[in-house]
C-alpha cells in the first residue's frame, strides 16, 4: 500500500467547492476522485480511492496550492501521476506535484498552517470583467492603512464565534491567527493574505468582510474590537464573496 | 448631433475579437452597437449607430481601457451612458467612463500612442487553471535579463515586416515602437508592456513570442536582429497566444 500526496491548483468558478456533495453537483474532490480511480485502475479493475483533501472550500473559492492524498496499490512511478491525471483532468484543476508519503501521513488531519490569500480590485468601479470570478470589486475608496491596522486586531489566538457561519457545528470556536497582512499592489488592486492554525466556515470571508467595512469607514476600529468580543453569530453580518478567496498554501 | 467617447474594460475569451464578423459570431463591436442602439433609441425610435473602435483585436485578447467612439443625437447625460450601458451589457463588458467629445474625434484615426500588455506564467508548469485565459503558461525557465534585452533591440522606428501575420494588406511595414518593458512580477508572473504608434497585424504577439525564444535560450540576440533585418513574414514564425495580450490604453 501507498500514501500520494498531491498539490493541485484550481478554478472553483464551476465547482460547489471541495467536498463531494449528493445530487450530482460538481465538486473538485469528486472530480479528483473519478480521475484517480480510472487512471490508477487502467487495465487493472477498480480501486476504490478515497481522497482526503486538506479541507473543505466553498463554491467559487479558488486554489495555489491545494493538498490531498490518497492510499493505493498502484505501483504507477510517483512522477507518472502528475502527467497521467493532467490527462485526465478537465481546465479548470491541474496537478503541479505528486509525493510518496508515510502512510500515516493525512492531508487535513496533519495541517499545521493554513494560508489563504484574498483579493481586491478598488478601482473605482461597480464590477470589472476581467477579474469577474477572481476578485471583490469594491466601489468605494479604501483606506489600506485602516484596513492593515483591522487585520493586525484579528492576529492572535481567540474565539471566533463572532467570524463563522450560522448553522455550524464545531466543538470549540477558538482559533489561532499567526498573521494578517494587507497589501496595495498598485492598479487598484488589494491582496489581504491570513495565515492560521485552523479556519472556522466562512471566517475568512466574514474577517475580509469586517476588513473592507473598515476601510471603507463604515465600522471602526472600536467597534471591531467589540464585534469579536461579542462571541455572536448575529453581530459580523458582511461575508466577502468567495470568488476573491484563494487556498494559497500549507505547512505539515 | 452628439460625439461620444467610452472607455471600456472586456474579457475576450468569448469573443473573436472587436471588429464585427459575418455570421453571427460574438464580437465586442458588435455587443456594443447593439447595446448602444438600445440604449440610445429607448422610446424614441431605432437609430443607427456606428461604433468606431481605437483598432481591431485578435480573438481572445483582453482590453483594460479600449476607446471607441459614435456619433448620436439622444440627449441623454454623458454619466447616463456609464450606468445605462452597463444595464444592458453583459458579464464580459464594462463601460468604465463616457465623454462628450468634439464631433471630429475619431476613436482610431487620432490615437497617437497605445500601449498593450503581455502576460506570461512562467512556474515550471505546462498550464494553470487560474491563468488559463489570461496568460500564457511557458514551461521551461525563461531568462528574464535576456528578455529585456531582446525587447530593448525592438524598440525604435523599423520595418516591422518580419513581425506581421501574412496576408495583411498595409501600404507600409514602418512602425515606431515608442518602449517595451520587461518586469518580473514574483510567483513565476512575468509582465510585458509595448507601448508605439501603431501595431501590425499579429506584431504585438509575434515579438512576445520571440523575446521568449530569447528567454528560454531558443534565439541569440543575433539572430532577432537577423530576424528583423529579414523583412520577411516567414522567418519569425512563433506568435505569442492571444488569450496573454490586453489592450492596455490609448493616448490621444
């Protein structure tokens, strides 16, 4: 038996996000799964692959550098998955490595560090084509010095509850953030990029959502302070589309 | 009579560039005229517009701020334009500004100096799904210090025949390119931008495609000066793929 370990880059314009999901609906582990079990199979009768990605992505959110891995008997040459499953895959997902590990070894079990990247256009305009299905377009100006100072107040280990979704059940909503940053990379356009132990549903949007309000003058600096001591799922209503949110890395 | 000027934003991918074509194909004048005819004529019977373009694209380049222009009598307010357009238009299209110009501009005839992009993934990957309709994904490592220097060569007033798509009909091959810049973007991006007085068909693209033969180490800076001497359509034969080219801007 062997442990693969994958990183793939995706467009999640056209999935429902990572996780398989019943009703047939398209989803990257499910595509992941389908064209590992045919190309590990090949003339050899079906293996029944169970992928275990590094996490769950919502609908629309895209990926750098995505892990996953997956046990199998296949004695493929650890390089031929990469070729082998690029053929297989459609556009929008793409292999960029492929690694034997120990068989102990669990892409979400194991994560250590999570990075995700969040990008901006604040250019002035209501939606921009070119960056339809990869940014936020943001109307008004910005202050990226308010927003920086916004990020910096969410680094820490706390509890989140105030940042994650309704309806979601964790046992514990604490969470440690190791850093926030928030870059101007000029043409209007703004990279947010977090880094953490673990991400509760939808926090990272909920935090890029409080983030722009602030820059945007619309909460201040007090009044986030508050929101995060509040430990309410009602109090941070503003969830950044997901179209802006990229999976950029992850340390084991 | 009334003198429009827009400055627009488009996605090509779906389109097979700006100029109308026959047989119904999807074209960025031809989802203008309609929208402006549209828009312009809204309870006040049909009128015919002609809308002039700053040049053609190629299928599948992208533009950050292409010019046109068209004469109407509507007495709409110019701001009017922006937000009505951008009712009409779909995903792809966006009317970022409107101006009431002297009736003597012409959006193609009176541009002076325009300038396009280039952009190239360059991470040692044969594609990427994020990037896959706005950049070219070159696999092999490219040498960005030679690709400034090629870049610089291309630069001045030359006979540009050796860089034109053959059966282009121009009564001269003489271009000034006014500068082309190189930059390296980090994360394996590589930005290109061209700015001159004018373009021939496919020259952007088939010099990109030969500063990245210099880059991959594929041709000495020699023999771009050879090529360039050549004033032949046939010996440069690598044109860069569309889907990396943006229209940048155009200045009057």
């Amino acid at each position: 038996m062997r442990n693969i370990k994958l990183t793939i880059e995706f467009d999640g314009t056209e999935f429902v996000g990572w996780q398989i999901q019943p009703g047939g609906l398209r989803t990257v582990q499910g595509v992941m799964t389908e064209a590992i079990s045919r190309f590990t199979s090949a003339g050899m009768g079906g293996e029944d692959v169970k992928v275990t990605g590094v996490g769950r992505t919502d609908s629309g959110v895209h990926a750098r550098a995505y892990v996953l891995n997956f046990l199998t008997t296949t004695n493929i040459p650890t390089e031929g998955f990469v070729k082998g499953l690029n053929a297989e895959l459609p556009d929008d997902v793409f292999v960029k490595s492929a690694e034997d590990v120990s068989l102990e070894f669990n892409a979400r079990r194991d994560a250590k560090k999570k990075t995700y990247l969040y990008r901006i256009v604040n250019s002035g305009h209501r939606r921009s084509p070119l960056e339809r299905n990869r940014a936020w377009s943001v109307e008004e100006p910005l202050d990226i010095e308010l927003m920086k100072e916004a990020a910096a107040v969410l680094v820490g280990k706390k509890d989140f509850t105030s940042f994650c979704a309704a309806g979601s059940c964790v046992s514990t909503f604490v969470r440690e953030i190791f850093s926030f940053t928030v870059k101007d990379l000029g043409d209007g356009l703004i990279e947010l990029e977090v880094s953490g132990g673990g991400f509760l549903k939808y926090m990272v949007r909920i935090m890029v959502g409080n983030i722009v309000m602030v820059g945007a003058g619309k909460l201040t600096i007090d009044e986030l302070r508050t929101i995060i001591e509040a430990r309410d799922r009602e109090v941070a209503s503003i969830t950044a589309p997901s179209r802006g949110l990229y999976f950029k890395e992850v340390e084991y």
